[in-house]
C-alpha cells in the first residue's frame, strides 16, 4: 500500500500528470455516467432510431447551450404534452354522453428566429367512436388563427408545417415560420410574446382519454445537437466514451503485455523461436495495416471486436516488440538471472518474475501512451466506413457527419463534440504517460 | 575416486574431495551471420583441479583468462564441451537434469557486482525466498526460519529491518551480503565467488573477505574465488591457481606461491601489484608488455611466450609445456622448470 | 607548498536531486605546488570525481551551487565567464582524462583526429600536419606506437585506449591534468604499465597532476601528496610519506590498514558503518559516527589545522 500512495506522491509533483488524470477521471466519470443511466441495449436501440423514437427531436439541430453566447437567442426545442401536464387539460361534460375536453398549451416565445417545425401528436384511447378535434393558434397581439379541424384516430400526427391549406392562409409562410410571425413587420421577424395552442375534443365515451402533445421544434435542442435523423448526439458521445476507453484500454493491454511476453519467450529462448518472432514481425511491418483492415471489415466483418483484436494482432508484431527485444537482450544477460539459473530457477519462471517486472517501468508509460492510440483507432476505421454498425461511438458520429458533409452545411458542432472528446481523451491519457515515464525512467526527469 | 591434483594438502583422502574437475574444456563456437562457423574460443582449454571438503582455492588471473567462463562451467552455467566435474562422487555433465538440480542446490554463487546480482524489483524476504521455494521447501514457517538464519549469518541485522527493504535502499556492502545469505540459503558445500569485492571499496572489501572466511569455517564450505587481484587472496584461501590463456599454469599453495612465484607470468603479476609505499614513486615496475592471448587464435607452445622475458626459443614457441613440479604441491607449467631444460643449462 | 600553483579554497559544488540538494563537495581547501602530483582518495559517494568536475567546471545540469575559488597562477579562474574559462583555461591551462576514458573516444573518428581536435580548436597549431607532429610526439611520451595514429578507437585495446585519452590531455601541454580514476578498468598488467607512463611523465615534465582514485596501493605510485576525501570534504592532506607511515585522521589510519598487502603479511581491518548520506550530512565531523575516537567535541565541525606541515580535519589535533 506504501507503494502506491509513493506513487500518487510522486505523480502529484508532475502538473502534466495530475492534468491527465483529472481528464481520465472525468471520462471515467462519464462512461459510468453512461453506463448507468442507459443501459448498452437500450443506448443502441436508441441509436438504431426504430419507431418514432426520435419523432419529437428536431434535426441538425446545434446544442442548447449556444444560446448563452452574446448576440445569439435561437428557439430551443419547446415540448408540451399532456400526458406530464395533467393541468393543461380540463374535462367537461357539456351533453349526456358528450364530454368537451380542452387543452391550453400557452407558452413564451422571446426568440430571435423562428422554429424549424412545429406538430401536434394526439393519442385516443378507449374509445369507438373518433373524438371531433379542432385547434386553434392565439397570438401575442391577439388574433386567433384556426389550425382546422377532424374526426381523430388513435394516433395522429399534424405536421403544421406541410399543411399546404395553413401556408396558404398564412400568407405563403410554413406555419413555423407564419405561425411565429410578426404581422407587421415587412420581413420575417417573429412576434415575442406568449403564444398558447388551443385544442378541444368532443368525446363521446366516459372512459376515452385523449393526449394531445405540441412540439415546437428549435434550431437548438439538448446537450450536444441533433443529427440528420434527428437523433440526440449526446446518446452517442455519452455511450462513446465508455467504448472508447474499453477500446483503448483492451488494445493497450493487447498490445503491450502480448508483445511484451512475446518478445520476452522470444528473446529467452533465442534460437528458432526468436528467429521466428523476428520474421513474422518483419513481415508485418510491410504489411499495410488499414487496406488489410478494409479488405477483412468488407469482406469478413464489420464487428468492432474482431478489428480491433487484428489490430491489436498487427500491433503486437510491430516495432515495439524490437525495442522490447532489446531490452530483453540487456536484461537476459544481467547477473540476478544467471544467479536464478544458478539455483535452479526454471525457464518459465524466469520469464514471468524475473525478466518481465524488469521491463515494467518501460512498460506502463507506454502502455498509458497506447491507449490514445486505440481510441482513435476506432474512430479511424469508422471514418473509414468500418464502423461498428449497431454501436453508438464517437467514431460513428464523426463518420455520419462526414457523410452528410456537416462541416459543408455549417453543422460544426456535429464534428467538433466527438473530435474533441477524442482529443481530451487522448491527452489525459498521454499526458499521464509523459509523467509516468519520467518516473519509471529516472533518465528522462530534468532536474 | 582417485587423487590426482598434486597440490593437494597429503593425506587427503578419496572420500574428502569434494570437487573434481577433470580435463575441463569450454569453448564457444563463433558464427558469421549466424551462420558460418569461424572458429571457437576456448575459455577453458583444459583445466585440472580438486578441491577438498572445507577447502577455498582461489583462480587468479586477468580479464579474459577464461576464469569467468571456468566458474560459470564449474556452476553448471554452462555445458563443458568436453572433460566433467565430479562432485560429491557423482558425475554432473548437464545430460541427467536431475543431477543438475541436485548439484545447484548444493553449489553456491556470489557475483561481481552485488547490484546487479540482485533483482531491483524484489524486496530482500522475497530475493531469499526464491531459492527455497524453487527447491522444494514447501514449509513457509521452515522457510521464514531459514531466512532469518541467512540474514543473521551475513550480519543484516536486526533481520526485520531488512526483510522488506529492496536492494537499492542498501549500501553495496549489505547489497552483497543480501548476495551472500541467499548463496548460503540452501546450505551448499561449495560456494563459487566470482570478483565477491572487485566492486566494493576498500574499507567494505575486507568486512566481505572475512564473512566469506567466517562462513567457510562456520560452515565446512570449500569455496572457489576468482579474483584478478592477488592482494587480496593471502586472507582467503588455501591454495592460489594462477590462469592465463584459459589454463592454469601455476597451481600451489597461497604462502609458497606468494613467496615463491615460478611462473614468469605470475612473477609479472607479483611485481605488478604495489603495496601501499611511499617508495613507490621512485620505482618502475618489471612488467611484460603486450596483451593476453587471443583466445580463438592463442599462441603456440606456451601460451605467455610472446610477453615472456625468459621465452626459451624453439621450445617455448613451439611445445606446450606440461606441469612440472616445482618443490611441495607446486605445479607450474613452465619449461624454465623442465628436467630436459634444466639439462641443458647444467 | 602554500604558494603554489593551483590553490582551491572553500570550493562548493552543490547538486539538485529529487530528494534534496546533495553536498557533492563541500568546503574543500587544498594547495599544491607546480609540478607535484596529489592523490585524491576517497570511497565511492565521497565526492572525488565531483571536485575533479569543479576544478575543471565540468559541470552538470542540475548544480545547485558552485562557489569559492580555484587560483591558477594566482588567478581566480571561478571569476571568469564561461566562455573565457573555455578559452583561457580548459586544455590550455588544465586537461581532464575521463573516468572510463577509454570508453570515452568518439568510434568513428581515427585516433589522431581525435587527439589533435584541441590543438585545432584552441588555435595552436595551424594545420593539421603541425597537429599530427604534436600528435606523435605526445604518443611517443605514453608509450603508443605512432602507427597507430591512424587507427580508430576499437582497433585498440583498452590500455591503448586509455592511453590515447592521457595523450588527449597531454596534447595542448596544460599545466595541470586531473585524471579520474585513469586505471580502474583495467587489468593488473596493463595497470602497472600505465603507471610506469606516468611515471616516466611526472619525471620529464613539469606538469602537476591531480590523481583522483579509491585505490590506495596503487595511488603510491604517483603520489607526491595525498588528500584524503570523505563525504564532500577533505579531512587530511599530506605529503605521501607521512600518509603512508604516519596518517593523522582517524579515517586516513583505518583507510590504510584496510588495504590489503601482497608482500607482507597485516591484519586487515574494516571500517564499521557506511558513509553519510551527502544529502543531509551529519552535523560536525562527518566521520564521527564511525570514528572510534569520537568524544563531546566532535558534534561540532572540526576545522582544518595545520599539524607538522600536514592539515588534518579533526579535533584529536587540536
């Protein structure tokens, strides 16, 4: 135990370390965050987008938080709906066997810009007979427009904005724009003030229940943004994270403790296995790693696991296992192994507890190094379109954004959320990895 | 088994040799690219001892003698190409592993360079605990016992301030105590000490000389020291063989070869050496010039003959010359001292 | 002795480390006279190849502090800027044979190149054929032969190696060279033949050599004066034949009587105990803890006082 609070004292005198690991700690933080609050299941049916789930979201939208810079005052996604807001409904009986249920949505609206669409959704239930269902729009100054009127079904959705009768009326104007309108300006400006969303139903069943829900969609929703298929990205950059340190750290062990023992049989035993060690890696060295990738990802699988297990496969035959094969020469020849021989101490053993902890120091800074190194690897092959197609990553967030050219459409926050995230990963990581190193190897500490 | 190193103390008897080194060669086969043999360097060419029970011999002679690769032969390090060691009547020549395991256990080793000898990453318990498990001591309490005694034999006490120590928290002194307790761990007969204080400073060289003493006496244990400094060896041992060009080509006792070294070579080694003097200032000492022997490629006849002061022409360059003797237990492989030369020159 | 040469007065040379500031030399006042070779004996963790580096200001990154004075000639060399102390002093007035020198040599440069690179640089000789003249006389005064001018460094054995390091240092005729631990790594033979070198050096010419060693036999060899070093400081300096019969400092007698002996036939002794640490040296006399001498007054630091033309370090001699 004296060991390890030495060295959390040791690390605590490098800011670079102490940086690092408040980042990993953060990211930690977040994939357990993730992890507990959505389960992977539901985090990449969610993902998927079956249904309507993400009927409500508006799309290509930018984060909420835009709006507390200076100068920008862009609706944020507005969601009404009865079926949380008990009080905006009321029930009456107006006829034997007639009920009038009305729902009152009255709201502010102190934007600068208009929504980009605005529905209604109703649910009936319990009922045989289809409720008569009318809206109507009051506005700030006064006037009542009339959204129109039908007999409902059990679920309905008015997408106000392709009403093509409502544009008309609304001077030519879609009725998120229209509706929003100030009348009296030349331009489109909106009209601030509160606006309210009358609905009234009659129902003819005691037992029917209605729900009506209003969505007045913003140019901005939610944490990180909306897609193209409207989804949340923060589903994607909260999951991403534990998948990205998994990744990271899977591949890191992978790749140094593999190539570690590897290189240690290799250069304990010498003779033919070394020899073989040493082709295969050559060999793999000319290998070009992401073709071979692209050709199995096409032509096998698009399964995260098995391109990440190839490629920790190409990283453990690569250039490390030489420099370790080095250190293993130096250490195979230092005098407390030729004493272990000299009582007896067997092969295996002196692989495992007499040469690897020697290399440890070497080992943990670069392990810590690699991990950056492997989350950016499944980015890498998601941008090359050898994404994980189920998995929510931050990966596959920057491949759809490249797809649907976000950077060209001014969609910037849909590329800059997961680079970002990529690169605080990243440098928590590397930064730890700087500190540790010039801990392990006294050599590298400037005094 | 019978006696035949002649330096022996007489009297000894069959039953009180404890090592028997017979005909000992080890050369090492020199490949280009891994591939092409191109000759062997024979670093041991042919090395004749016994040690008795109790007894310490000590192997002089400069880097790249060969004595290096003679401990490591001796310790079973390495395979002997041809010739064997018999130890305790039984034939150890790395063909019966179990024999090898048996004789390692028996058989102590204590390096040059104590902080190195010791693995940096194992606490001082862990070092001493190493060998006992390895050889089947399976009891921890009997091992705790056993490491306590170590300790306290090499003087690391009060044990428990040491135990969880690691070797870089000791001084080079404790370090090679550390590296004594665990040669003595498992009790063997004979201790190789390879340079034991080549490494340490002059005040910590003697306190290490005269542990390893104290334990041959505690202990009855023959020990084999290789050192490349003759000052150190009258407080040790018994018998001094003098190696040059992978032979031995001296073999007496400590005060008789002290007193009178035959070999010009050993001579040259004698002269070499100051004590400390004031008046050395003032002297220039004999000492051949030139350099040790090519081991791949070594001289004809007498191996010394090229730096050789006294090389006899015609016989030293070409014949190489047997032991001889030379008074009470003393050998010396040296033509200056051959019945056919003595001849000539009466 | 008190006017000569090189005289190096409280002489400090701090480093920084992890774990605290060590007094690598601490206070260290000695004089010698041109032409007289002093030993510098000490164990290993004493300081004495950090004096050799103060001396010459071969300093390493992390010094902590580095003051007092070194006269040359009655010149304060410590006073001079870096770059007058390289060009004024360092080769011209004072060489360094390197601990290990002969692993020291640049392997792909032939030798001559190599020996001559200071003669070059600090302009004394114009061409390149005037160098290898200088180059072959000063292989002639260490005993190479001239033929193996031309050779690089792994053609040469390690005593030619160390040899062509002494002649690097002989090259520029300085005043003064301080050799660190010039024989350590070397076999006995080829040991006593170097020392028969410089012997024969010490004999031709007038330079003054400081001797840096922990091995106190063969240090007799060349020492004319012997200062002894323990943890930073100098607790004895003396001419060699009082060192060698008559050690004043408790720490000097033990030194001595645990040198093994070859010729006749002493009771070694060890010295109990390990050196302080240079990190936090005791208070007073360093050696006290170890010394069997040790009474009240050693808690203090005892100063270095002249006894019979020997200055020793120790309240005995009060």
């Amino acid at each position: 135990m004296n060991r390890v609070v030495k060295g959390f004292k040791d690390l605590a005198q490098y800011p670079s370390a102490i940086a690092g690991l408040v980042l990993i700690s953060l990211f930690v933080a977040l994939a357990v965050y993730a992890m507990v609050t959505m389960p992977l299941g539901q985090a990449i049916e969610l993902w998927r987008g079956s249904g309507d789930v993400w009927q409500y979201t508006p799309r290509n939208a930018a984060p909420a938080w835009l709006n507390v810079f200076p100068g920008i005052n862009k609706p944020v996604t507005m969601d009404f709906n009865t079926a949380n807001m008990p009080e905006a409904k009321t029930v009456e009986e107006i006829a034997p066997g007639m009920w009038e249920v009305r729902v009152s949505f009255p709201f502010d609206f102190t934007y600068d810009e208009f929504p980009t669409e605005i529905n209604v959704f109703t649910t009936v239930r319990n009922s045989t007979a289809r409720p008569f269902f009318s809206m109507r729009w009051l506005t700030p100054d006064g006037r009542e427009i009339p959204l129109g009127d039908v007999d409902l079904r059990a679920s309905e959705s008015f997408r106000l904005g392709q009403d093509a009768r409502l544009t008309r009326r609304l001077g030519g104007r879609p009725a998120h724009m229209g509706l929003f309108a100030d009348p009296n300006a030349s331009e489109a400006v909106p009209l601030k003030g509160r606006y309210e969303l009358v609905a009234e139903a009659l129902v003819f069943e005691p037992d029917t229940e209605l729900d009506v829900r209003l969505v007045v969609y913003g140019q901005l929703h939610g944490l990180a943004g909306t897609d193209h298929r409207r989804r949340d990205l923060t589903v994607a950059l909260l999951w991403g994270t534990p998948i990205a340190l998994a990744m990271g750290l899977m591949g890191a062990i992978g790749a140094t403790v593999t190539t570690m023992a590897i290189a240690a049989v290799g250069t304990w035993y010498g003779g033919w296995v070394d020899n073989l060690i040493q082709r295969i890696t050559e060999i793999n060295m000319m290998l070009p790693g992401y073709p071979l990738l692209i050709m199995i990802g096409t032509l096998v699988d698009r399964n995260l696991l098995l391109l990440t297990a190839i490629w920790v496969a190409l990283s453990i035959f690569s250039a490390s296992i030489k420099s370790y094969r080095a250190m293993f020469l130096q250490v195979k020849e230092a005098p407390y192994i030729e004493a272990a021989k000299s009582y007896s101490a067997s092969n295996m053993r002196i692989i495992v507890q007499y040469m690897m902890p020697r290399i440890i120091p070497v080992l943990v800074p670069t392990f810590v190094g690699l991990v950056p190194s492997f989350v950016f690897f499944e980015a890498t092959i998601s941008v090359l379109g050898l994404g994980d197609p189920l998995l929510p990553t931050w990966g596959k967030v920057l491949s759809e954004a490249q797809d649907m050219g976000a950077l060209h459409n001014g969609y910037y926050y849909w590329v800059l959320a997961p680079s970002l995230l990529l690169v605080f990963s990243g440098a928590g990581f590397a930064l730890l990895g700087f500190a540790l190193d010039r801990i392990f190897n006294p050599r590298l500490r400037s005094l | 088994m019978e006696i035949f190193d002649k330096t022996m103390r007489p009297g000894t008897k069959p039953e009180d040799v404890l090592l028997s080194v017979e005909g000992l060669h080890k050369w090492f086969e020199i490949k280009r690219l891994g591939l092409f043999r191109v000759g062997d360097v024979k670093a041991v060419d042919g090395v004749d001892f016994q040690l008795a029970r109790g007894e310490s011999v000590t192997v002089v002679g400069e880097s790249g003698c060969g004595k290096s690769t003679l401990a490591r032969t001796i310790l079973g390090l390495y395979g002997p190409t041809k010739g064997r060691i018999v130890f305790d009547g039984r034939v150890i020549d790395g063909t019966d592993k179990e024999a090898l395991a048996w004789y390692r256990r028996h058989v102590g080793f204590v390096q040059q360079d104590p902080f190195g000898a010791l693995p940096p990453f194992m606490t001082v318990q862990r070092i001493l605990n190493e060998p006992l498990v390895i050889n089947g001591v399976k009891d921890p309490e009997e091992r705790q016992r056993r490491i306590r005694k170590a300790l306290e034999d090499v003087r690391l006490m009060p044990v428990e301030d040491y135990l969880t120590k690691f070797p870089h928290q000791l001084s080079g002194g404790q370090q090679q105590r550390l590296v004594i307790a665990r040669a003595i761990i498992l009790e063997p007969k004979l201790i190789v000490a390879d340079e034991p204080v080549s490494m340490l400073d002059a005040s910590v060289r003697v306190e290490i000389m005269q542990l390893l003493g104290r334990l041959q006496q505690q202990y009855n244990i023959s020990i084999i020291y290789i050192t490349h400094d003759l000052s150190t060896v009258r407080y040790f041992s018994d018998r001094i063989f003098v190696m040059y060009g992978a032979k031995l080509i001296e073999k007496a006792r400590t005060k008789e070869l002290l007193k009178n070294p035959s070999h010009p070579y050993a001579q040259a080694l004698m002269n070499a050496i100051p004590d400390p003097d004031p008046d050395n200032v003032d002297r220039f000492r004999e000492v051949p010039g030139g350099e040790p022997p090519s081991l791949m490629n070594p001289p004809a006849g007498c191996r010394f003959h090229p730096r050789c002061p006294a090389a006899i022409k015609g016989v030293c360059d070409v014949q190489e010359p047997p032991h001889f003797e030379r008074g009470e237990q003393h050998l010396v492989a040296c033509w200056l001292y051959g019945e056919e030369h003595a001849e000539q020159t009466a | 002795m008190e006017n000569g040469f090189l005289r190096v007065e409280d002489l400090r040379l701090h480093f920084r480390t992890m774990r605290g500031p060590v007094q690598a030399v601490d206070g260290v006042t000695f004089h010698l006279g041109r032409g007289r070779t002093l030993v510098v004996v000490g164990e290993s963790g004493s300081g004495k190849s950090s004096l050799a580096k103060a001396i010459l200001r071969l300093l390493p990154r992390n010094v902590l502090k580095y003051e007092g004075s070194v006269y040359m000639d009655d010149v304060d060399v410590m006073k001079l800027s870096d770059d007058q102390f390289r060009r004024r002093v360092r080769w011209v007035k004072a060489a360094l044979v390197p601990q290990a020198a002969q692993n020291s040599l640049n392997p792909v440069l032939r030798v001559q190149d190599q020996v001559a690179e200071p003669l070059l640089v600090h302009g004394k000789a114009k061409t390149k054929e005037k160098a290898y003249e200088r180059v072959a006389e000063v292989f002639g005064m260490v005993g190479l032969p001239t033929d193996f001018m031309s050779r690089y460094p792994f053609e040469l054995s390690g005593g030619m190696r160390q040899r062509t390091a002494i002649a690097m240092a002989l090259v520029t005729n300085p005043d003064l060279i301080v050799m660190d631990e010039p024989t350590s790594a070397l076999d006995v033979l080829t040991q006593a033949n170097l020392m028969n070198v410089l012997k024969r050096l010490k004999q031709s010419t007038e330079m003054t050599f400081i001797l840096i060693t922990h091995d106190i036999a063969t240090a007799s060899d060349l020492a004319d004066d012997v200062a002894v070093m323990y943890a930073g400081q100098i607790v004895e300096q003396s001419t060699a034949r009082r060192f060698y019969t008559a050690p004043l400092h408790p720490y000097s007698k033990m030194l001595l009587s645990s040198v093994p002996t070859l010729k006749e036939d002493k009771e070694l002794q060890h010295i109990p105990g390990t050196p302080p640490s240079l990190i936090n040296p005791p208070k007073g006399c360093r050696f006290a803890d170890r010394c069997p001498a040790r009474f009240d007054k050693c808690s203090q630091e005892p100063p270095l006082r002249q006894v019979n033309g020997s200055r020793v370090k120790c309240w005995l001699y009060e």
